[in-house]
C-alpha cells in the first residue's frame, strides 16, 4: 500500500495545454457491483473511492454507463459527501452519435456543473464532424467541458476532426485514450506519432485485463475477461485495497 500511495501522490501534465495535474493512476470503478445495486454495493464503491483518495489519488474515469447509472450518483453523492469536488479530476464520455444527451444526463447524475475530461467514444466517419464538433464546443464555451478528449478512435479520424477544429475555430481534442500493453501495442503504430504531432495528452485503459490475456497465452490456458467479483467478492481495477 506504501509503494501505490508514493505512486499516487505524484502528479503529472497530460499535455501543457491542460491546466491541472493528475495522479498517474486513474480509478475506473466502472462495474464494482450489480446492474441493480443494493446498499452494500454503493458502500463498496465509496471504500474504494475512499482508498483511492486517501493514497493520493485524484484522478477518476466516471464514463457514463446507461445500464448503470447508479455508478455516478453514487461517485457525485461520494464528492459532494467528502468535499473533494474540487480536488478530483473527473473524465467521462460517450459514443459519437448522443453526446450532448448523455452529457446532460452525466451532469445531472454527479450533481456537478462540469467534467474536466469529456471523451468521445468510437468516432468514425459516419459521425459528421462539424455535427459532432460544434455542440461540444458550445459545451465548453458554457463550462460544463473543460476539455475534450476522443477514445477508441482512428488517427485518421481523430487528425482531419483537429485540423477542421482548428479551421472552423472550434475546441479541439487535448487527449486521447486508448489500450496499449505488452500483449496489444497496436497503440504504438499510428495512435501514438499522431498524439505526438497534435500535441495530444494520451490515458491509457485495460491494462489489467490485457496483462491476463497475455499470461494466459504464454501459460497456454484458456482467456475469460476479468469478471466484476473474483471468488463472490468484489475488487477495483487497481487493487488498491480489499473491498471488505
């Protein structure tokens, strides 16, 4: 626990354009129980936030899940209870095609006026960009974005959306979030030169469960997604300590 909480009491810039500072960790507790939860469930989740917060954490995925709203009631109730809505840095995000719906909803569910990063989710060319572009600009010229961020997308997509961003003079994407490990680095080819040229702040996800599918390969058993309980009980994506 010594050695997370070092760890998570540095910070870092994702890119200069971002203000604030983050831990190098951030906490995704995106599914610590059940699609309907009881009291034990919420319970969980504020332990874990509590966890997080006490090693030094502040930096916390609350990616709108319409299955489970709860989830981010439960994290607005946590930083409204704890007074920490001024010290955590929230991202979340949608797909493409309901971005400002699910904003609204977001918003409405924190019980919060702002996200800090709001990621777009599987951008492709179906989604016209000046349809996509324009509404998320509004969001931030009104302070309920402060920056915007793209997920799960191509660097052909994520480059042309930047450049019509910048001709049109609208907000462009600061960061990106994708999956890289040692057992998928298809991250390195294209994503990565591109952050690098746009000047991007990148997040990486699903590390834990790509590190599994890796040593399952190399130990020849059979791969299953990391559930959301291991043995019945319930665990964080970065262990940080037991959910008991």
């Amino acid at each position: 626990m010594a050695v997370v909480a070092n760890i998570l009491e540095t910070r870092q810039h994702l890119m200069p354009a971002i203000k604030f500072w983050v831990s190098p960790l951030c906490l995704e507790p995106s599914d610590p129980g059940n699609s309907t939860p009881g009291h034990r469930d919420r319970v969980i989740l504020f332990d874990i936030l509590d966890a997080f917060h006490r090693a030094g954490g502040n930096f916390i995925n609350i990616a709108s899940n319409p299955r489970k709203p709860w989830i981010e009631k439960t994290i607005g109730y946590w930083m409204k209870m704890r007074n920490t809505r001024k010290d955590m840095i929230s991202e979340s995000g949608v797909k493409a095609d309901s971005v400002m719906d699910s904003l609204e909803s977001s918003l409405r569910r924190l019980d919060r006026p702002w996200v800090d990063i709001f990621y777009v989710h599987q951008c492709d060319a179906a989604a016209t960009l000046t349809k996509m572009m324009v509404p998320l600009t509004s969001a931030v010229k009104a302070t309920h974005i402060r920056y915007l961020g793209v997920s799960d997308t191509p660097a052909w997509y994520v480059a042309e959306a930047n450049c019509h961003a910048f001709y049109a003079r609208l907000c462009r994407f600061v960061v990106y979030r994708g999956t890289w490990s040692a057992y998928s680095r298809d991250f390195e080819h294209e994503i990565q030169p591109m952050c690098k040229a746009h000047e991007l702040g990148v997040t990486l996800c699903d590390i834990p469960e790509e590190a599994e599918a890796m040593r399952c390969k190399i130990e020849g058993d059979s791969y299953e997604a990391l559930p959301a309980t291991k043995q019945g009980e319930p665990y964080d994506r970065f262990s940080l300590t037991p959910a008991s």
